[in-house]
C-alpha cells in the first residue's frame, strides 16, 4: 500500500514538472511576441524617423542657400556701408542673424534624428535576437516536454524502492523551488529595480528636454545609455546563471573565454585565462560543472576579494581536469565558517557529484587560490 502511495507522489511530481516546464514555454513564447510587437513598433517609428530626417535635411538645405544669400548681401553692405540708413543695416545683419540660427537648429534636429534612428536600429537588432532565442528556446522545451512525457515515465519503473522515489521527488521540489527563489530575488534586486529606475530617468529626460536645453537633455540620455548597459549585462549574467547558450554551441573553452573577458570588462579588473592541452569537447554534465566551478569561484573573487588581478588556469590531461583561479584581493580565514557561504558549499557538492578533490588557500591581506581536480571518466 505504502509503495502505491509513494509511486503515485512520484508521478504526481513528474506531473508538476511537466506543467512548470509547460509554464515556461508559454512564458518563453509570450517573450518572443511581445519582442514581435515591440520590433514592429519600433520598424513604424523607424520609418518615419527616416522621413522626417529626409525632411530635415530639405530645410536645412534651403535654409543654407538663404544663408548663403544673405551673406552676399551682407558683404555688399559691408562694401558699400555709406549707401545704407541704419535701418537697412540692421535689417540684413538681424536677417542673416535669424538664418544662421534657424540653420543651427535645423542641423541639432538632425544630429539628434540620426542618433535616435541609430539606436532604434540597434534595438531593432537586439530585438530580432531576442524573438529567434525565444522561438529556438520553444522548440527545445517541446523536445524536453516530448522527453518528460515519454522517456521519464520510466522513472517509476527504474526506481523500485518507495523511499528513494520519495526523496528524489523532494529533491526536485527542492532544487525547482530554490532556483524559483533565486531567480525572484536576483530580478527583482536587479533587472527589475534598474529597469524602473531607467523609466524615471527617461521621464526626467523628456522633461529635461522640453524644460531646459538639448544639451541636457543628452547628458541625461548618456546616462540612461549607461543604465541600460548595466541592465543588460544583469541579464545576461541571470542567463548564464541559468545556462550559458554558447555552452552547448561552441564548448567550454570558448564560453569560459567569452564569461571571463564579459566579467573583465564589467568590474574593470584584469582577468587572464591559461589553457594548456588540446581544445576538445566533454560530455554535458563535464562541461556546464566545470563551468559552474570557474563561474563561482570568479563570482566570489569579485564579490567578497575586490581584487584588481584573477588569473584562471584550465589544464586537460589524460584522464584528469586541474582548474586553478587566484586572485588578489584581501582573502579570509579559511578556519572561520561564514553564515550562509552558499557559494562555497554549492562548489564542494559539484566537486563531490564528479568524484573530484578540491583545496582552497586563502592569506588575509594576499589573496585566495582554489585547486580543482576533476576526474574524467568515459570520455
């Protein structure tokens, strides 16, 4: 009876993970057309910032004739200054005054039309990849859906004692719910509050603008750029946390390159990356694990050791992966266990899942130095 019990949890889990993953597609799939309808707003905006900037430039040549114009009539009164009352004088001088200006305005209005239309086409492009990313996230959901359907009903099968189907199926509550909870707080704390704070700032450049000057106004544009940027690189690190997509494309060695020299740019710090063997590929679970032990150890190099300089070293042997990162930021007693040292504890389970060894040498004042050796079976 208990048996019975514990197989139906056990589908009842598989269940629940089929509907989440289901969920996710739905949301992938929303992602991509609210991406769809952003970028057939921004192509309609496109084209008539391009007829208004064709426009611009009519005026600003007739304005430039008319300039050019007045200019010879301004030389003629310079010429012949006696043969003119005052007011004749004033006239042209106040005339050509009044066009140069016009013209001034008129060649602002471009430049600042041009820039608009640049970045539109800028995110255009970021928009475009962002609906195939969805729509190829899509079709890899429907074939881990296909899978969950089908091959993992298995499980039941496989797994005959009653007890080991229940904590598996805890440990998968477990892990979804803590990757729910992290992903919450890592959005909101992030993504999210930068994102509301780029739409405060972009009122207060329509305001800026329509209350002081262009000049201003572009200065808080520039800052705006730089929100965003920061934004978007909390993205992408949100997206690598979860899986790197260049991962499964390119391998280990050239997303690690990609991550680090992303992470080199953003904190401004040095970071040099050392391979020595062949570059070759690993089985999936070899290669998204030792991802996750560089990615953590530089994460925690970054965010407790404020270092200026991280060396990651990668070197493939026979039948052995040696993974080196040192930094040289303040370090920390090793004795002394810190609350909540997650990152830590997240880097020992992956080391213990691959049957590796692991030691980490830390100095306070010099820096921290961690040693993986990975064992490579069956490749």
């Amino acid at each position: 009876m208990i048996k019975k019990i514990e197989e139906k949890t056990l589908d009842f889990i598989i269940n629940d993970m089929i509907d989440a993953v289901e969920n996710s597609k739905d949301e992938i799939f929303n992602i991509g057309e609210e991406s769809r309808k952003e970028h057939e707003l921004l192509e309609a905006e496109l084209n008539h910032i391009k007829i208004e900037v064709i426009q611009v430039i009519e005026e600003s040549d007739n304005l430039e004739r008319k300039v050019r114009q007045s200019r010879i009539r301004l030389s003629e009164v310079s010429k012949h200054f006696n043969d003119y009352s005052e007011d004749q004088i004033r006239e042209v001088y106040d005339q050509t005054h009044k066009l140069q200006t016009e013209l001034s305005m008129k060649q602002e209005k471009e430049r600042n039309l041009r820039e608009k239309r640049d970045e539109i086409e800028r995110r255009l492009l970021a928009l475009q990849q962002t609906v195939d990313r969805a729509e190829g996230l899509v079709g890899k959901i429907s074939v881990v859906l296909n899978y969950l359907n089908e091959d993992f009903r298995q499980v039941s099968e496989i797994l005959q004692d009653a007890q080991a189907k229940q904590e598996f199926g805890l440990k998968i509550i477990e892990a979804q719910e803590e990757e729910r909870r992290r992903l919450s707080r890592e959005m909101h704390d992030g993504p999210a509050q930068m994102l509301a704070n780029i739409l405060l700032r972009a009122e207060l450049v329509d305001r800026t603008f329509r209350e002081r000057s262009v000049e201003e106004a572009l200065v808080e544009i520039r800052s705006v750029r730089s929100m965003i940027r920061s934004s978007l690189y909390e993205v992408r690190r949100i997206i690598y946390d979860l899986r790197p997509m260049a991962l499964d494309d390119l391998g280990l060695v050239p997303t690690l390159k990609k991550y680090l020299a992303n992470t080199e740019d953003y904190n401004e710090i040095n970071i040099d990356f050392v391979y020595l063997g062949t570059e070759r590929r690993f089985p999936s679970k070899y290669e998204v694990a030792l991802f996750r032990l560089v990615q953590e150890s530089v994460q925690n190099a970054v965010k407790h050791g404020e270092p200026s300089q991280i060396t990651v070293k990668l070197e493939v042997r026979n039948k052995k992966v040696l993974i080196v990162v040192k930094d040289n930021g303040k370090g920390f007693d090793v004795k002394k266990k810190k609350e909540n040292s997650f990152g830590l504890l997240g880097m020992r389970e992956r080391v213990e899942m691959l049957d590796g060894d692991w030691t980490i040498r830390s100095v306070i004042g010099e820096g921290t130095t961690i040693l993986f050796q990975i064992p490579l079976i069956q490749t």
